[in-house]
C-alpha cells in the first residue's frame, strides 16, 4: 500500500528533521492524518509511517474492494476463515538484534501522556487452553530499553489467555502491519480461532516462527519484538481514548523483551490515539459482527458506527422491515454483536444510515418513544463512557438505549417516504 500511494503521489514525505516528542503527532494531526512518510528523526534511524488507515476509502483500497461494500467484505471473511501457510525465511527477520527499545521512534503524542508509547503494535499471544493464536492491538508505554507496559483490557483475548497461564506468556509484538492483519487485530472472534486466519481470509497472510518464543507472526511485518508479559506490575498512563477524553493511570502488565527482528529498511508505523485512524480501526470491525447477529433475526442490510459516537458506542441498523418486530428484534441482536454498545437506532432501508440529518428524520417521524424505545438499564458496557458506573474492580455498568425508527406495522400503508421536487433544466429559465 505505501509502494501504491507513492507512486500516485498520495505519500506525504516530510524530509526537515522531527522530533518524536510532539513534533510528529502534531504534524500528523495537522496533515489530517493523511497518509505521511517521516524520512528524518532526530531521535532514531528508523522512518515512520502514519496514516496509513486513516479513512475508510483508505482501508477498503488497500483490501481491493469499496467504502459501501468493505462491511460485507469482512463479514464474508468472518464466515470463510482460511488457515495461513508458515514460511521458513521472512522479510521480518532479516536483522535480528538484542533489545533497545529506545532505539525505535517511539513517541510522545500529546503532554498530559504518561509516557512515550508505541501506538500501532497488533500483539500476538497463544491461548493454553486451545493452542491457537490471538492478535489484539495494545498500547505500549515505554518503560527502558527492554520493558514495556501493555493496556490489557480484562477479558479480551489476551487477558483471557494471560489469566489461563497463570499471569505469565510469551507474546510477540508486530509493528508496521498490513492493512488485513490490522483489522484482524481490532476484530475479536470466539476463543479457539487463530485470528490470522481472518487476516490471511482477507488478503494472504504468510507467518513465519518468531526467533525466541513459540509464537508465529506475519512475515511480512516491519518490526517484531519479541518477550514475555511478566506478573510484574506498573503504572500505565494516562492516555488519550477513543472519546478524546483521557484514560485514567492503572497498574498494568509489564511485558519484557528479549529479541528484536525487523527487515533491513525497516519501517516503523505509528497512529495517533483518540483521532479518526484509531477511531475506524477500532469501530468498524464491528459493523460486520453485529450485521452477523442481526441478520440471524431479521433482514439487515448494512451496519454503521457512527463518528459522533466515538465510532464505539452508537450504531444506525439498516433493516428491510418484513414481521411487526423484527425492530426490536435488530436492537437485541445488535447488542449481542457489540458487547460495548451504548445506543442503536434502527431504520428501513430508504434512510441513508451515513447522514445524521436522515436518521434524526426517521426518529422524528416514525418513532413514538411510549412503544418504540428499549431501555435497558445496568448493563455490562464501556469503561470508556465517563458516564457509565465506573465502580473500582468492576465491570463498566450502562444504561443502553435502543430506538426502533422503522415504520410502525399497523401504519405501514400511510405515506412515511420523504417526498422530493422534480429537478428541472434552470438554464430554460434563465
Ligand atoms: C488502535 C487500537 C488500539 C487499541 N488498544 C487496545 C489496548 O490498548 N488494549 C486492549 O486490550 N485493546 C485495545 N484495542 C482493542 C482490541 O484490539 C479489540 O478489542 C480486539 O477486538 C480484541 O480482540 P480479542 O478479544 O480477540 O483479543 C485497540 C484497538 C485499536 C484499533
């Protein structure tokens, strides 16, 4: 993908030296986040790469499909896991090193940061139970030059695996990834599943065994560092979420490192927190696990979490309305295929689900809050949402709310379309 946005002259090339202490991140944010080549840091021989997800027409190019029909794309995958082939030489190890991490351009992106952190790692561990692999992104605070702490957030992939160990595990850290292994990272499956299986359903994805833990990562990955999550503990953040709002400081995991590999030009990739990259990374995997769900109930025809939610928290559910309750019936199934969704609406299929404007229209005209809403109170959600009951040791508690805006049954058959002018030619009247 950098070799094709190059070409096109879409890569923008900074050449003027940059720090990695703010600098970069507020280049990044001022460029929008386009995608963004650093050829010169002050602080590291490595270049880095930003950007490289920052929209969906970005993500869905580098998967060869479209925006409209990149959910789809993924759902399929989802339902066509493919078993990636192992190779014995990989791009990824052409250099193998003992650990400094403070050789790597790792940054800090915004002042209040409890450190500099590595922002783009998908890390893989293996389950015990099963044997197979999980990927899952998560934030690195630097520590020294072979120690870091990792976000783990309890009962994902890892921690579950990490739990299932006894609190110790071999992990391998992959930065600079394709676009397939990154939404396989953002994507949770149900245990048992080696989740390069949906990278390499989404685009072949060839592994390769790591040098020092029993692990296998893509081989055609920049930088791989290798080590181990220990039962030791530090304190890790604050830091910048999904909501722009900061994460508090917890006493996380510290994970070890005890062998670098990375191809000879390496790479490195960064993505600045709480902005519209780590937003759709984040939020879009799971448009196709709730279309999943929802489609097992009623008739769906798209999925999308929208932006003013965090690209988290809300969802609008295109159906195409065919039983009395097949509304509710997407509201119960959409919280079942995102356990941290806060509020659903639900339309038909005439509502273009990517305008706010229609959406808020559809409520306005065929929702009648005494019937149509579903209030759901003291559920499991988001430790993202400041509002939620954040209670110490305790699961995040919400209160979701899902609105069915599809055309009333019993009213079906008065006028609920939006009626629209005919254009006309105005240089006839001009
Ligand atoms: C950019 C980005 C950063 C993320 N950071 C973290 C993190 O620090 N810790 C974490 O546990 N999950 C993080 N996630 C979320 C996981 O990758 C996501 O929930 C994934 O579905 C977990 O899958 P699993 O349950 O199969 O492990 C992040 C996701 C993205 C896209």
């Amino acid at each position: 993908m950098i070799s094709k946005l190059e070409r096109e002259g879409r890569l923008t090339h900074i050449r003027s030296p940059v720090s990695v202490e703010f600098e970069m991140a507020s280049i990044m944010a001022t460029l929008l986040e386009k995608p963004v080549m650093f050829e010169n840091v002050k602080e590291s021989k490595f270049r880095v790469v930003g950007g490289m997800c920052s929209s969906r027409d970005l993500i869905a190019e580098a998967l060869n499909t479209c925006k409209e029909d990149l959910i789809f794309k993924l759902a399929e995958a989802i339902n066509n896991l493919k078993s990636p082939q192992t190779v014995i030489n990989a791009p990824c190890q052409e250099v193998v090193e003992s650990p400094d991490l403070e050789k790597l351009p790792i940054m800090r992106y915004m002042p209040k940061d409890g450190g500099k952190y590595i922002t783009s790692a998908i890390c893989v561990v293996k389950d015990p139970e099963f044997e197979t692999q999980n990927v899952c992104f998560h934030r690195l605070m630097l520590i020294d030059k072979n120690h870091l702490v990792a976000r783990i957030v309890e009962n994902r992939g890892t921690d579950v695996a990490l739990k299932k160990a006894g609190g110790e595990l071999d992990i391998a850290i992959c930065i600079g990834n394709s676009t397939a292994s990154m939404l396989a990272a953002a994507t949770s499956l149900p245990m048992g599943i080696d989740e390069f299986s949906l990278a390499n359903a989404l685009e072949r994805t060839d592994l390769v065994k790591c040098k020092t833990v029993d692990l296998k990562v893509p081989a055609n990955t920049e930088i791989v560092l290798e080590g181990k999550i220990t039962r030791n503990m530090h304190a890790e953040g604050p830091f910048l979420d999904l909501t722009t709002t900061y994460d508090k400081i917890r006493e996380q995991p510290i994970i070890e490192i005890k062998c670098i590999t990375h191809r000879k030009d390496a790479i490195y990739q960064t993505l600045i927190p709480g902005m519209h990259e780590h937003r759709i990374l984040m939020g879009m995997p799971k448009e196709p696990t709730i279309f999943n769900e929802v489609s097992k109930v009623c008739n769906c025809k798209n999925v999308y979490i929208t932006q003013g939610g965090g690209n988290w928290l809300h969802a609008i559910v295109q159906i195409i309305k065919q039983q009395p309750d097949d509304g509710k019936k997407a509201i119960d199934a959409a919280f079942k295929g995102h356990g941290s969704l806060k509020h659903c609406v639900v339309v038909d299929d005439d509502i273009n689900i990517y305008d706010s404007d229609a959406v808020e229209w559809a409520l306005a005209t065929r929702f009648q809050g005494d019937k149509d809403l579903v209030v759901k109170p003291s559920q499991p959600g988001s430790s993202l949402d400041p509002s939620a009951d954040l209670t110490e040791g305790k699961k995040a508690l919400t209160c979701k709310v899902g609105f069915d805006a599809t055309i009333p049954w019993d009213k079906k058959d008065k006028s609920f379309k939006a009626e629209s002018y005919a254009k006309v030619d105005l240089k006839k009247y001009m």
